[in-house]
C-alpha cells in the first residue's frame, strides 16, 4: 500500500500562484509515476499532470501545460503541482496518484490521496 497526503489548497485571485504538495508513505515511492488529477462539483475526474518514476518523463493535460509544472523529490517522497496564471475553471478537488506508468487515465493509478481544495476566486 501507499499513503498519499495531499496540502497546500486554499482560495487564490485570478492570476496567482499556488503550490500543491504529497507526501507518500508506504512502498518505495520512488517505484511510482505520481500524477496530479483533479475533480470539479459536478463533473468527473480529469487527468491534470504526471510525471515517471525517474522524472524523465512528464505530460500535461492540453488545459494546464504552459502554467502548471509537476516536480518530484524521491528522496522526501514527494511530488508538487506549481500552478500559476490560475483561472476559475482550475477551481476543484486536486488528489495525488501513483502507479506504474506515465498514464493519462484515472484507472491506471492504484493510490490515490484525500485531495485538497483549489478555489480561484476573486
């Protein structure tokens, strides 16, 4: 099993900048592509960023790339979402995942964490 614990969520203005951590416990984080997805009131849960287990590799989705970069520390077991130029339609829950390929499908991942609030508001 692996333990995700996502922070940092909170209310920002248009255009500004938030960080997202997660912090894995469990399994050997660094065996895992990590990936940020997201879920808005209402809607389904959409593939945000991910990046491979050795951080060679990184996808954005075609809404995010450009103002969101994903990073990871293996050694801390953690990986961060840097979101900037933040608009309202970034506004949901952001969860953590992990699991053995750089997909783009929520299916793929095996763990995900509780999530953590976004709210771009002015």
């Amino acid at each position: 099993q692996v333990q995700l614990v996502e922070s940092g969520g909170g209310l920002v203005q248009p255009g500004h900048s938030l960080r997202l951590s997660c912090v894995a416990s469990g399994r050997t984080f660094s065996n895992y592509a990590m990936a940020w997805f997201r879920q808005a009131p209402g809607k389904e849960r959409e593939f945000v960023a991910v990046l491979s287990w050795s951080g060679g590799t990184e996808v954005y989705a075609a809404s995010t790339k450009g103002r969101f970069t994903i990073t990871r520390d293996n050694a801390k077991n953690m990986v961060y979402l840097q979101m900037n130029r933040l608009k309202p339609e970034d506004t949901a829950v952001y969860y953590c995942a992990a699991g053995g390929a750089t997909a783009e499908v929520a299916d793929s991942y095996d763990f995900f964490g509780q999530g953590t609030q976004v709210t771009v508001s002015s």
